[in-house]
C-alpha cells in the first residue's frame, strides 16, 4: 500500500480501500455486461418465438375454421335439397351406403327402424361427432353410451344380450329420432322380405310426422 498525499491509503493496483475489496478488471465488467445482455437477448428470442408460433396457429385455425364452416354449409345445403326418401326396408348392407361419404343421404337404424339424419349431417356426418353410426345400426351404441367400433355390429344384431335399463334407453332413443327424424323403414333380419309400401301409406306417415 502507499500513501496517496491525501491520508487515505491505496493498493498497489490502484483501487480505492472501501471494504478491502479490489475493483473489476475490464475483462471482468466486460464478461459480466455480455452474460446479461445474453441473457436479455435470449429472452426477446424466446418471446419473438412465441410470437411466431402464436401466429401461425391462429392463422391455421383461421384457414381451417373457414374451410369447415363453408364444407359444412355445403353439405347442409344439399342434404336440404335432397327429396323425401320413399318408404322402404333395408338390409345392413343396403344400410351401410347411406353413411354420407358414399352417397349424400345419411341413414342410421334404432330398435329396428331406420331414419334418415340427413339434416343432422353436422352430427352423423364423415367429420361428425356421432358419425360412426352413418349407415350403422347404432342401437347398442346409443344404450351403453358408446361411440367406438366396438359398439358396431357387421352382422344383425338382435341385443338380446342387453339388459332392461339399456333396452329402455334403446327405446327412449328410439322415440327421440321418430320426432326429430324422417322415420324411413324398418332394418331387416336376416331372411325377411321387405314389406311393400304404397304411395298413400308413405304421404301419409310423413304427413304425421309433420
């Protein structure tokens, strides 16, 4: 240490004598104004990322959202065009070509009665929530709440195996579609000839229906 002519006391190096520490080096100051401006850099990138991706998803929902709002209100008006279905009974796999992929009508079954749910598309359509029951006899599914292909059967399926609560709820579904629905036909067992219906009993079941 020397004496600076002033009575205060200096190091060799330099430094004032408050606390006994010595001052940064300018490479210490240097490394440490870098450290922080990295780690301010780093979190502008990450916000700028963010940004980034944000924008991105919500052009995408943008894009999306339109392209399915306008599929949907296309669908919607031609299922709205279609003419009355006419009376008639079906086989599963006569059923099974009104699943609205193949053809535009959407048919399901229910406790043996077939309906058509064309104007239900946004539901039992191919992109619907319930559209795994499109040409489908979606009795077992509807009963145990059910919406996997597990709840599909390729063959007739005659629930027998169904308890009495899901036979009512089979029921109850059953009475739903006959007033929300077109009522269309009955879905046949295995061996039944279909019945034939005349232009007077078809206009007038849809006349009740109204």
């Amino acid at each position: 240490m020397a004496d600076d002519g002033d009575g205060k006391l200096r190091t060799e190096q330099g430094g004032g004598g408050g606390g006994g520490g010595s001052s940064s080096s300018p490479e210490e100051t240097a490394a440490g104004s870098w450290l922080g401006g990295s780690g301010g850099f780093d979190m502008l990138l990450s916000l700028a990322l963010l940004a980034i991706v944000a924008l991105a998803a919500y052009r995408l929902y943008r894009r999306w959202g339109k392209r399915s709002g306008v599929g949907g209100a296309a669908q919607q008006g031609q299922a709205d065009s279609l003419p009355r279905m006419k009376r008639r009974d079906f086989t599963l796999e006569q059923l099974r070509e009104y699943d609205g992929a193949r053809a535009a009508r959407i048919l399901l079954a229910v406790n043996g009665k077939v309906f058509d749910v064309t104007k239900g598309s946004k539901f039992y359509g191919p992109e619907g929530p319930y559209g795994i029951f499109a040409g489908r006899d979606a009795s077992r599914g509807l009963a145990t709440f059910c919406l996997d292909k597990d709840a599909l059967r390729d063959e007739y399926d005659d629930l027998s195996d169904l308890n009495a609560v899901q036979m009512e709820s089979v029921r109850e579904w059953e009475m739903q579609f006959k007033e929300k629905y077109d009522y269309v036909g009955r879905l046949l067992k295995p061996g039944e000839e279909p019945s034939e219906y005349t232009d007077e009993e078809d206009t007038k079941d849809h006349t009740k229906q109204e």
